[in-house]
C-alpha cells in the first residue's frame, strides 16, 4: 500500500513541480539568476520532504511551494517597473575585458579568475585573450564577447620561432611564469625575458597575464 502511495506521490509531485516551473516562465530555464535559483533550490527540497515522509499531508507541501512561486512572480512584476530593484535581485553584467584590457578590479569584486576567463573564452570558441575587445560577465554567469576586427599580428620581432602550435600558451598569469608553458615552447625564462623587455616590460612580476599563440602573437596585461 505504501509503495502505491508514494507512486501517486511521486507523479503528483511531479506534476506539480513542472506546473511551478511553467508559471515562473521560460526565462528560468534558460536562464537562472541568482534569485531565482534559490526558489528553484528551495521547491526542490520541499518536493523531497513531502516524498520522504508519506505521512506529512500534501498540502504541507503544495503551500509553501505555492507561496515562493508567488513570490518569484511578485517580485518579477515588481522588478518590471524598477530597474533598481532588478538590479538588486538579478545583479548586472560585469566589463571582465574593456577595450582590450583585463579588468582586474571586477574581476577581483566577481572573484573571477584567470583560468575562469581561458575556460569561457574557448568555450565561445576564442582562443587568445587577444583576439578579444570586450567580455562581459551577465548576471547568469555566461561571458559575452565581442571580438577586435583586426586579428594582425602584432609579434614583438617578428623573428621569434614558434613551435608549438594549438592553443595561445598563458606564460605569465599573476606575476607567476607558467614554466611549463614555455617546456612547450621550447624556449627559457632567459628568451622570455628578453622578449618582454623589448616590449617594454622590466620584470615578470609588471605582468598580470601574457600569452602567445602560434603565431608569435602576444598578449600582455601589465599590473597597474
């Protein structure tokens, strides 16, 4: 008998939740922001509790899931009428890269990393920080990007031999030489010095991030 309870339990739930998530609107399965995933959260687990405990009436559960899709669309309506107040529950996109440099403030206020911003780069199918104008980070957490329209190289002398061809190679990230990046390469901290300081560039810790791609195209974002 139980196991026929939790049964119809089960679809009832089932149903009831995807009714939930319908009223709340497609936005929320495309995108969810910080707001509205917490209701999602929260309905999740309030469909969990009324699964465990066959004895708990279902009404126990249906109210409150009912109550926070009540509120998600009160305070969607609301946000509709204040940009402020959408601003605050949904947040607002973030310039990780302006004008071809990297935003290290917002980065840091985002606690956005380096490896952060190379993982979504090459998932919008841009290979070197270079190539790229503006990024910016929605409140979804997805990356937006609009590239240079000119994709020259710009090699420091136009002499250096690549070897390596795949992905541009991150050589300084922090302050830090990536010496395995450079094994790749072929070449030695000695080479990269001396790269860098036809560039202008003194010391490695100047540098907040450089790479190259195969192509002898660098990309330097000194620290400030």
């Amino acid at each position: 008998m139980e196991i026929w309870t939790l049964f119809v339990r089960t679809v009832l739930v089932y149903l009831i939740v995807f009714l939930m998530m319908r009223i709340m609107g497609k936005r929320e399965i495309g995108k969810l922001s910080v707001f509205d995933l917490v209701i999602s959260i929260m309905i999740a687990e309030i469909a969990v509790f009324v699964l465990e405990d066959l004895n708990k009436p279902m009404l126990e559960g249906i109210l409150p899931m009912v109550t926070l899709v009540a509120v998600q669309l009160l305070i969607a309506y609301i946000s509709l009428k204040s940009e402020k107040l959408r601003r605050w529950f949904e947040g607002k996109p973030s310039a990780i890269i302006d004008g071809g440099k990297l935003n290290r403030e917002e980065m840091h206020k985002q606690r956005y990393n380096l490896d952060d911003l190379l993982l979504q780069l090459r998932e919008n199918k841009v290979m070197n920080v270079a190539d790229v104008e503006f990024a910016v980070l929605e409140p979804s957490g997805k990356l937006t990007i609009s590239e240079k329209k000119d994709h020259l190289d710009r090699s420091s002398t136009g002499q250096a031999s690549i070897r390596y061809e795949g992905l541009p190679l991150p050589l300084i990230m922090d302050g830090k030489v990536q010496d395995e990046s450079l094994q790749k390469l072929g070449k030695t901290r000695f080479w990269l010095k001396h790269e860098l300081q036809s560039l202008g560039v003194k010391d490695f810790k100047e540098v907040f991030f450089c790479s190259i791609d195969h192509r002898g195209k660098w990309f330097i974002d000194k620290k400030k």
